[in-house]
C-alpha cells in the first residue's frame, strides 16, 4: 500500500513538471495582459531544442536552457504581433502553435534525420544521484526540475506578492493606461513578461524530453500547452493556485497510469475523469474565472 | 488614393500578400538548410496539379476543414473563440458511427439520419460549452480544450465496445452500406462499375479516391452562414454581439441566448464535418493515438480566410493542396515537409497582423494629404 502510494506521488509531481512551467509561464504573461494560446508551441520547440542541444552538446544543462532561449525566441514572435503590432492575440497564439510544432518537427528532422530522435547521452539528474540513501523512500527521490518548478512558483508568489516589480506587471495587466500616465512603460513590461512566459515554456517541454523521457518523439508535447493555459484560469491566475493546479492533472495522469485497464473501470473512461472533473469542479466551485482585465486587450499609447 | 486603400483594406489582398509571404519565408527557411527553394516548390506544385486524381484527393481532405473553418469562424464573428472544434468533430464522428451500425433503413432515410446524427451530436456538444459560458461564466477555451479530450476517450471507448469492435482490428465495424456516401454507393453499383470500366478520366478522380459529396455540403454551408450573417435578424444581433458585448446587451439583444445558439450552430457544423468524414472517407471509426487536427486545422483555415466563412473554402483547399502536395517533397528530394507547417504558421501569423491594414492606409493618406498641402 505505502510503496502504491508512493508511487503515485512520485508520478503526480513527474507528470506536473512540464505543466507547471508552461502554466507559471502563462500565468507572468497573462498578468502582464497578453493572453498565451501559444504556450503549447513554445512547449515544443522547447521539447525539441532541448533534445537536439542536449545530443550535440553532450550535456542536459546546456539542452535545457537552449530550450529556454529556444521558446523565448518564440515568444519574442507573439510578443511582436501581440503588443508592437496589436495583433489579435489569440490568433498570433494559434500561429504560434503551428510554427512551433513545425519547426521543432523540422529542426529535429535537420539534426536527426528522422522525427524519432535517439536517447540523449545522459538525461537531466534526480536529487540525489543514488536513491537508496532515501531507504523505503528512495520514489520520492524527485526530478531535479520538479525541483526548480517548485522554487520557481515561490519565487513568483513572492514576486507577485512581495515586491514593486509584481505591482507594476499586475497594473500594466488590469489598468495598462493608468499604469502608463503614471510613468510606467507598458510595452516594455509586456515584451520582458511575454518572453519570460516563452523562456519558462521552453524548459517546460524540455524537462518533458530531457527528464520524463529522454528523448524527443513528435507527441511528445501533445496538449500540454492547453492543460497549462487552462491550469492558469483553473488556479485563478495565483501563482499557488496554478501549481496546485498542475499538481492536480499530474494527479489525474498519475492515477489512469496506476489505474489503467484495471476491470473496475475501462481506462479510457479513467482517462476522461480528469477532465471530466475540470468541468466539474469549475461548475460547481470556482464558477465565474475573472483574469486579469486587460488581458488579451492590446495597449495603444 | 481612395482606391489604393480600398484595396489594402480588402481581406482578400491581404490574404494574398500573406501567403507570398509565407512562401518566402519558407523559401528563406529551406534556403538556410540546403535546400533549393525553387525545386521543393516546383516538386510540391507537381504533387498538388500534376494529375487530376491528385486535385480530387486535395478536394477530399479540404472538405472536413472547410467545415470546422466555417465551424470556428462564425463563432469568431460573435466574439467566441470555439477551440472545442475538435471535439465536436469528433462526437460528429462517434453519432455518425453508431447509428450508422445500429441501424439499417433504406439508404435515402439512412444516409440523411446518419448526417443529422452526427450533426445534433456536434450541435448539442458544443451547445454544453455555450450553455456553461452564458449561465456560470466559464470560459470557452478552457471548457473546448477539456471536451476535446473528453470526446477524444469517449471515441476511443465507443471503439472497445463489444457491440461496435470488430475483432483483430483498432477500429468499429463498418457502418452499414446504406449509410454511405451515394458517389461511394453509386460507384461500387452494376451501372457505376461499368462507367468506371470505361472511361479512364471517372476512374482516375473517382473509382481510385473517395471521392464524395462532402464538398458540396461545405460549399451549401459556407453560403449559408455567410447568408445567415449578412442578411438576417439573427445574423445581425449576433454580430453585434461579437463588436460590442455590453452595446447589445443594452440595445436589448439576449447575449446568454446567442452564446447557447452560437455554439449550438458551431458545433453542429463540427458535427456534419465529422460525420461526412464517416459516410465519406473512413466509413468506420478508428481508435485514436493522439487527436486528428481535423478542428485544430479548422481553426487555421478559418484565420487563413481572416473569418469569412466562404473565404473558408479557398483557405481550406490551400491548407488541403498544401499539406497533400507537402507530402511529396519528403519523398522525392528528402526535405522535410514540416516546411509546410511552417509555411501554414507564417501566413496566419501574418493574417493576425491584419489590424496593421488601417495604420498603414493612415501612413499613406497622411503622406497624400500633405502634398495637397503643397
């Protein structure tokens, strides 16, 4: 029973690592006032950046924050059209969506020659390098990116919560103009939280490829963007809130995984549950998801 | 001046420039990697036109996008953004499915009920998306991305069941014959044989695809929609919805309501789209690895077409052309034909850069005024 148990911790908090970077990614761009449809994209490229760099470079490391830079550049696109531009967000985010899978598609077909890449030589570590040192605990030996998802969650909670610079991303997201007559620079709060959003989504599908498998297949990222943008609304746009929202589809995954094929339940049913259970819980909990108001309304001086 | 800008203004020169410059950038892309632009283009056009079996197949595979296109434009001109699509799409697919196989009536009842299965299963779907927007304020993205995934395991159940699996396969029976598509029907008749027999140009464009008449239905709807918005009451209350939420609602227009129908006509034409693939193309349904895109690349279409659903027609036999023609560029010179995803992404991101029209005729008009200054 303790060793199920165990388990299914270890796997909730494996499956909602990726999530949790791309959702705390969307949650910095969404304050800001830039909706992210195109975290899914970003999560790709990321997934398949990291891959091909962690393979040439011989080094997870140099993989996962070539990830980074990767989904940044991405968004460095959405950013563009979204606030220089004043494109419909949601539409800069579905092209984003297109134009990162077809270049991680692409570029892993240049690097590999085939969209099934070969194992990278050594995966990113878990936390401790031998995990019998844990005794009977040694499943909760997590994922070193589990790790700095969780430190990153505080960091924004505490940046949201604690400091001027939350203040202002939060003033450019709700009342952009008043934050503006009041000196603040708009576009370039949006662009540094657009971007950042991108450079957290690109570690997100790189710890996908990188620490979950080790190597990078094109379902890789197959609607994990979309479960992050909808743990943002889901955890209210709070940081904690997102988390824990993450926690929860990594639980959903975790359990159809322990659960799967078992002659209680078929495991496709099991495998609707979670997102049947969404809905639920925002019909009969959370009800009305107010965002931030400015969100997906571009600024114009 | 007046003209210029009145043809910068039109979506259509905007579309056409987009794609030029989809193409170029794709060029720059494939000149970067080695690869000679010219030749993959020329490769992919031989793919597309070179024989007019390959145009049928173009039209086959435009015919389900057209639809989810016009699917997601006309809830994007009431100011809601449908990414339950797919979805839709797929529960059109599961009701096509199973009362295809459940009954049997002669083929012109059989054939329209399997149609209007799939289409009120669509309809109702998405009508649960509206219905929870309206009356507890849950936003449609995050509704549409859950149901998507809900239909996806309810197709891959349905597929399992012992009523519908047929053994030693990962699909459902076949519906029963009197479902089919009648240009299926007719071709696989005594009479429809025997033209096939004999004249080489039908057996090319339609004994050796599936061909069907899923394009005339996507061409019916598209000038529908376009009817229902431009000249009636409902069409004009709706997009008045989709301009000005709170204008309308104080103007007396009952936004709940239209959020309900809206997304109860979305995805009735989700629903037709899956269905037409069913009587059409597939004849069965498949259990599913990962989502098709039939809705997500209705979402494209309907963004290349800048929201106009007949502008979803030509958008979706360029999607269609591009995608099948893509294909040959792998095979015979090995360039990756992820190139065309690529390209795709570049012409509706430009696409989204739209609101850049009015800046640049502004910029223009202003340079013509100060001359007449002078």
């Amino acid at each position: 029973m303790l060793s199920k148990l165990l388990l299914l911790i270890s796997n909730t908090v494996m499956y909602s690592t990726p999530l949790a970077f791309g959702a705390l990614g969307g949650l910095i761009s969404e304050k800001s006032g830039v909706t992210n449809i195109g975290l899914e994209g970003m999560m790709t490229i990321g997934a398949a950046t990291g891959v091909s760099a962690a393979y040439l470079s011989g080094s997870p490391w140099v993989g996962f924050l070539c990830a980074g830079i990767a989904g940044a550049l991405m968004a460095l696109l959405h950013a563009v059209a979204s606030i220089s531009f004043r494109a419909d967000q949601s539409v800069s985010g579905i092209a984003i969506n297109l134009l990162g899978a077809g270049a991680s598609l692409f570029l892993v077909r240049i690097v590999f020659g085939s969209l099934n890449t070969p194992p990278v030589p050594k995966k990113l570590p878990r936390i401790f390098s031998d995990s019998s040192v844990l005794g009977a605990f040694s499943r909760l030996n997590f994922e070193v990116t589990a790790v700095i998802a969780f430190i990153l969650m505080l960091v924004i909670w505490f940046i949201f919560a604690k400091t001027k610079w939350g203040l202002r991303i939060s003033s450019v997201g709700e009342h952009p103009r008043v934050a503006d007559s009041l000196g603040l620079n708009v576009y370039k709060i949006r662009y540094i939280c657009v971007i950042t959003s991108g450079f957290l989504a690109g570690l997100g599908g790189a710890s996908m490829t990188l620490s979950i498998l080790s190597n990078f297949v094109p379902t890789a990222i197959s609607g994990h963007g979309f479960i992050a943008l909808t743990a943002v609304i889901f955890g209210k746009w709070k940081p904690v809130g997102v988390y824990l929202s993450c926690l929860f589809f990594g639980l959903a995954q975790a359990l159809v995984i322990q659960l799967g094929g078992g002659s209680l339940l078929s495991s496709q049913i099991v495998a609707m549950l979670p997102y049947v259970l969404t809905v639920i819980v925002l019909v009969v909990f959370v009800g009305r998801s107010v965002g931030p108001k400015a969100s997906g309304v571009p600024y114009e001086k | 001046m007046d003209r210029v800008s009145k043809i910068l203004r039109s979506q259509f020169t905007f579309a056409v420039i987009a794609i030029f410059i989809g193409f170029l950038v794709a060029a720059l892309v494939l000149g970067a990697t080695g690869y000679n632009p010219l030749e993959v283009y020329s490769i992919l056009f031989k793919g597309m036109f070179s024989k007019p079996r390959y145009i049928m197949n173009i039209i086959i595979k435009a015919s389900p996008i057209i639809l989810t296109g016009i699917s997601f434009a006309f809830a994007l001109r009431v100011g809601l953004f449908n990414i339950g699509v797919e979805g839709q799409y797929i529960v059109g697919t599961i009701a096509a499915a199973v009362v295809g196989i459940l009954f049997d009536f002669p083929s012109y009842i059989q054939f329209p009920l399997v149609l209007l299965a799939g289409t009120l299963a669509g309809g109702l779907y998405g009508a649960i998306s509206g219905l929870l927007k309206a009356k507890r304020g849950i936003h449609e993205v995050i509704t549409g991305i859950m149901f998507n995934w809900i239909a996806f395991y309810a197709g891959n159940y349905i597929v399992n069941l012992e009523r519908f699996h047929e053994p030693g396969t990962t699909t459902t029976y076949q519906i029963n014959a009197s479902g089919l598509d009648p240009i299926y029907n007719w071709k696989m008749s005594e009479a429809g044989l025997e033209v096939i027999r004999n004249n080489e140009f039908i057996r090319e464009v339609i004994g050796k695809t599936s061909a069907n008449i899923g394009i005339i239905i996507a061409i019916i709807v598209a000038l529908t929609i376009h009817f229902i918005l431009k000249n009636t009451t409902i069409g004009y209350e709706l997009r008045a919805v989709g301009m000005n939420k709170h204008a309308s609602e104080a103007a007396g227009i009952n936004v709940a309501k239209n959020t309900i129908q809206t997304f109860l006509i979305a995805g009735a034409i989700a629903g037709l789209s899956g269905a037409l693939s069913i009587t059409g193309v597939s004849h069965r349904l498949f259990e599913l690895m990962a989502q098709e895109n039939y809705g997500f690349n209705g979402l494209s279409v309907a963004l290349m077409a800048g929201g106009s659903p007949i502008g979803c027609i030509f958008a979706g036999l360029l999607f269609a052309g591009l995608t099948y023609g893509g294909g040959t560029i792998q095979l015979e010179i090995g360039a990756p034909s992820e190139i065309i995803d690529i390209l795709i992404g570049t012409i509706v991101f430009c696409m989204a850069l739209v609101s850049l029209i009015p800046l640049i005729i502004n910029k223009i008009n202003q340079r013509g005024g100060k001359k007449d200054v002078k």
